[in-house]
C-alpha cells in the first residue's frame, strides 16, 4: 500500500477515536505515527475549548503536546486514566498486539495498563492472523545486554521460536536508547502462535525491562482499511 495512503488511514482510525473522548477525561497519549495524528486532532479539540488532562508515554509525544497547548500531567500525577489512544504495529482478532516499533513501549505498557479503556488505532495493515510477522521489540537494560540476549534467544528457543534477535540502532548508526536510557532488541520470530507462553519466558529474565506483546489490555481496535473505518471490541 502506498505511503500517503496508509498515512491517511491512520488519520481517519485516529479521527473515529476521537469520538471516544468526553470533557474531564484523564487520558493517555499514545506515540508513533497513528498516535501523532490523534495528539494532532486533539490539539483542535483543546483549542477549541475542550477540558482533558492527559499524560504522554513518550517524550516525542510531550513535545508534540506542548506544541498544541495540550494540559498535561505525569502518570504519578495522575495515576488513574479513562482512556488511552495508542498505535501498535500488529494486532490480532483477539486484540493481542505487538507494540514498541517506536521503542515506548515501556512507557506505553505503564499508561496502557493504568487506564479503564485502552483503544488502539491503526490501519488495515497491522492485522494479522498471528503475531510475529513485526519483529516483537524487547527492551532491555544496558547492563550485560549480551548475556540477556542469549537468554531471549533460548526462551524463544525452548518455545520452537528462532530468528534474528538484533540490537536496535538508529539510523546514524549508534545504538537507540528508550527515553528510560534502556537498549532494545529486535526479535525476527517469525510467526508467534502462543504469546501468552512467550510474554511469561520473557518477563521472567532479569536483564528484561519490558516486551513488546500488550496481551489483555486492549479494550478496543479502530482500524481503517479502504472499506472503511471499523471497531472491534469497545
Ligand atoms: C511505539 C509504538 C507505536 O504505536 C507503533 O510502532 C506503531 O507506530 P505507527 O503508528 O507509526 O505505525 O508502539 O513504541
């Protein structure tokens, strides 16, 4: 699909999210591309005279905010969210995702996991039978970053799992550091057909800050195809 194309499905998910919000609400503000669009839209809501607190889960996306006078708070601040509004890179029809493509998914996950409702927005593209087509990001803490390595690599293993697990660079050529200052690791996979068992192995290794599979959290999915905007779960 072309770039403008998916860009503008992303626009309209984010747009049908929007109907979500009420005046007062505390919300979560997801980041990435899709993300961008909502943060964007309601930036004109808040001109506009809507009241809403909100807390970001990145600090692209706190810029983004300020930029357009958004209130905002921190998550110790506000620590009970109604809503949150985020991207993912893969969804499945159970509402499991893959998450941290823009390497927030700690923060993500946090804000995620303190609000009622969490409502993913993304386009047609991101639906998958089954995660793993999007290498699943695992952020990890600096310290003895090999040796965590070889561990997501054997905990995959003794799950039939194999494939590239990368460190994350950008693209000048250093080493992505997370706004927490931890490294992530890209995790080629292929096909995950139990990420529950996977999400448990991966929790379970010290050097693991945070992986990318968001399982049970997702309340709803907006998605945006050329057919048309539709809603799964609520
Ligand atoms: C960032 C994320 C993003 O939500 C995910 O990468 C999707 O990004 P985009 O909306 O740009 O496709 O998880 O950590």
């Amino acid at each position: 699909m072309p770039v403008d194309a998916a860009d503008d499905m992303k626009k309209r998910a984010a747009a049908a999210a929007l109907a979500a919000v009420a005046p007062g609400m505390r919300l979560g503000l997801g980041t990435g591309s899709t993300a961008a669009h909502f943060v964007a839209l309601l930036g004109e809501r808040v001109r506009e005279g809507l009241d809403i607190l909100c807390v970001p889960t990145s600090e692209r996306t706190r810029a983004q905010a300020e930029a357009l006078a958004i209130p905002l708070a921190t998550l110790d601040e506000a620590p009970e969210l109604d809503l949150t509004v985020d991207g993912a890179d893969e969804f499945d029809s159970s509402l499991r995702l893959v998450k941290g493509g823009g390497g927030a998914l700690l923060r993500e996950k946090i804000v995620a996991a303190a609000s009622r409702r969490f409502i993913v927005v993304a386009d047609a593209t991101k639906r998958v039978e089954t995660l793993g087509a999007f290498p699943l990001p695992v952020e990890i803490d600096a310290f003895g970053a090999r040796a965590t390595r070889g561990h997501v690599e054997r905990a995959a293993a003794a799950l039939g799992l194999s494939g590239e697990v990368r460190l994350r660079s950008r693209p000048d050529g250093h080493v992505f550091v997370t706004d927490g200052g931890h490294l992530v690791l890209d995790c080629a996979f292929g096909a995950i057909p139990a990420p529950e068992a996977l999400a448990d192995r991966l929790a379970a290794i010290p050097g693991v800050v945070e992986h990318g599979l968001f399982l049970g959290l997702a309340t709803a999915v907006v998605v945006a195809g050329p057919g048309g905007v539709e809603s799964l779960g609520r």
